[in-house]
C-alpha cells in the first residue's frame, strides 16, 4: 500500500496479493491429503456414464461389475489446473497397467459432458472419462478436485486422496494390488 499525492492510501499492490492467495489455495490439496473415511470400507457402488475413451466398457459401468480388477476413479474437471497437471500422470499408469487388468475412470465434474472429449484429445488423454452429475462425488465424498480414489479387486477402498497423487504412489499401489491378476 502507497499514498497517492493527497496523502489518501492506494492499492497498487492488491492484485498482486489476491493472485498469490488464489495460487496458496489451489496448492493446498496437493499437499494436505486427509485419509479418507472411506478406507478400508467396501466401495460404494454407483454407476458411471462413460462419454469419452470408453472402449470395452459398456456405459453406463456399474463399479461392481469391475470387482476382480483394480479400479481407479480420479476425479476432475477442466477448469482445475492441478487436475490438468496430474491428468499425464494418470495416462502413463493407465498405459503401464491396462494391460494387467488396471481399470481407470476420469470422472468429471464439469457443467457440460461436451467439454469432456475435446480436453482429452487435446491433452492425450486415453483412459475412459465420465461425466458425473453429482451422485458420484457425493457417494465417494468428494469436497475437492483433484481426487483419487483406488479401488481393490474384492472392492474395498485402498486410497482417498484429495490433491495430486505421485506417480511414484499410484503406481506401487497399483502394482501391489495387480500382483495375482
């Protein structure tokens, strides 16, 4: 804060602040991941409209119909620059495991599916994307983008993280959990 020539206070320097603020608050989630309450538990069971990337899978997916792979639902939206960042992430393990029977869901939480297929192809993306109304973020309990949830072959929640998940992470969690498919 500096004084104009009458002596009366400016605020030349205030958007810089609200940027910096705007930066700290979007980093938060990747660096404060709370266990989720949902570890542990059985995996709530919704079903997920597949609208980009789908393949084999018949949409809408029942999550218990996957049960005997491991899945993983990582949900996002295209306007949340960390989920933009771990998106490549996602991809290479997807591309490392698909073949061993990993299942990956991009579960969306944009207004419109429309957005959905143009991001992916511009970005690479290649595992299956989702668009989600709401009732799958309530049932898994999701407050924040981006959020991971691994899911084992019996069905029981391994991880809930909100925030960016290492690729370094998600792949030995993966992998551990692949290992008898």
């Amino acid at each position: 804060m500096s004084n104009n020539a009458k002596g009366r206070p400016t605020f030349d320097k205030l958007p810089l602040l609200i940027v910096a603020v705007l930066v700290v608050m979007a980093s938060l989630p990747r660096f404060c991941s709370v266990p989720s309450h949902l570890e542990g538990k059985l995996a709530p069971d919704v079903s997920i409209d597949i609208v980009a990337n789908g393949g084999d899978l018949a949409t809408p997916v029942a999550l218990q119909a996957l049960r005997g792979h491991v899945v993983v639902l990582a949900f996002w939206a295209t306007w949340c620059p960390p989920c933009n960042t771990e998106a490549p992430i996602l991809n290479r393990v997807w591309g490392r495991f698909r073949d061993r029977g990993l299942v990956m869901i991009g579960v969306s939480n944009d207004d419109s599916s429309d957005v959905i297929a143009p991001w992916a192809i511009d970005r690479g993306v290649t595992y299956p994307l989702a668009f989600d109304r709401g009732s799958v973020s309530r049932a898994y309990s999701v407050s924040a983008l981006p959020t991971v949830v691994v899911i084992s072959k019996e069905g029981n929640v391994l991880l809930a993280q909100t925030g960016m998940v290492s690729e370094r992470t998600l792949s030995q969690l993966v992998e551990k959990n692949l290992r008898d498919y």
